[in-house]
C-alpha cells in the first residue's frame, strides 16, 4: 500500500488499518536500530515512540508529510535512538537539513510530553482529579469545590494551584535527572 492511500486511512479515521500498514516498516527499523549496537527489543520500543510522534503530528492542523512514511519512521527512529544512546555531536546537529531539525524536534517534543506525563501520573490521585476536572472536563471552580468537597471555590482554586506547582517540581526534577 502506498502512502497516499495510509494518508488516507488516518484522514478517514481508520487510524488501525494504518498503523497495520506502517508495521510493515518495522523491520528496516529494526535492522537499523540492530546495526547501531541496539537489541530487538530496543527496535520495537524506538519504532512504537517514532509512531506515537508521527500520530501526534498527523493530529495537528498544520502538519505536512513532506517525505514517505519510510524516510519519516526511519529518521525519527534515529533521533530516538542516537537521543537514548546521548551520541550526538555538535557538528552532526549543525548539518541537519531542515527536514531532519523538524524530524529532530518532533523526538524531543515528545520527550517534553513523557516528562510531564510521568509528572502528572506522580501527582497523587485528588492533584490527578483536580487537574482533569478542570483542564479536560473544563468544569469551573464552583462545579469542582462541589464534586470534590470543597468548602469554597476559592480553596479549589488556590488547591489547583498547589498541585500545578508540585506537577512542575517533578518535571523539573525528571528534566535534570534525564539531562
């Protein structure tokens, strides 16, 4: 099946069928990731991160595939894996043609995403609550001093805050320790 067509299958929601198609590309990532010191099972977690970025991307309004699903995977997958291994030199970042700094963005994007997800998964079970009700759900302060049994709004506003403040002390600790 040609690109177009896996295109197509996310443009119509039929996101399974597609990611079915782009396993057939696996194992070119694999005998990549294989042929840079990697294990096969390195190659199946390298190659299900580069699809959770490429389907991140396609969900954005401004996204363009300007390269086939191969070449995208492949050079997504090396980002990964040179990031996971900290082998990039100074020079090898400044020759990235402009593709590849999109390529290379995308990686590092999604690296900020699993921070503040472990970040967020930290937090305890009401910060979780709390957070959800009013980033997700869009519920108001009132509505959430209600369902979670606030006294006023005013405490689960100034509780929001306090557990926004703990969520970015995590990711900032889960930041230097990653570094």
């Amino acid at each position: 099946m040609n690109d177009k067509k896996i295109l197509e299958l996310f443009k119509d929601g039929q996101r399974e069928k597609a990611f079915s198609k782009l396993y057939g590309l696996y194992p070119k990532i694999e005998a990549l990731i294989v042929s840079k010191g990697g294990q096969k099972q390195d190659a199946s977690d390298v190659f299900q991160e580069a699809l959770i970025i490429l389907n991140r991307n396609l969900e954005k309004s401004d996204f363009k595939l300007t390269s086939s699903f191969y070449t995208y995977l492949y050079a997504v997958s090396r980002f990964i894996w040179k990031d996971t291994q900290k082998k990039f030199s100074k020079t090898e970042l400044y020759d990235l043609n402009e593709n590849e700094v999109e390529y290379f963005h995308s990686v590092l994007e999604e690296k900020k995403y699993q921070l503040a997800e472990r970040a967020f998964l930290k937090l305890g079970e009401r910060c979780q609550q709390l957070l959800q009700l009013f980033y997700h759900k869009a519920m108001s302060f009132k509505e959430i001093a209600n369902m979670m049994q606030f006294k006023t709004e005013k405490i689960a506003k100034n509780q929001k805050y306090k557990c926004l403040i703990k969520a970015k002390d995590i990711y900032q600790t889960s930041k230097t320790v990653q570094s």
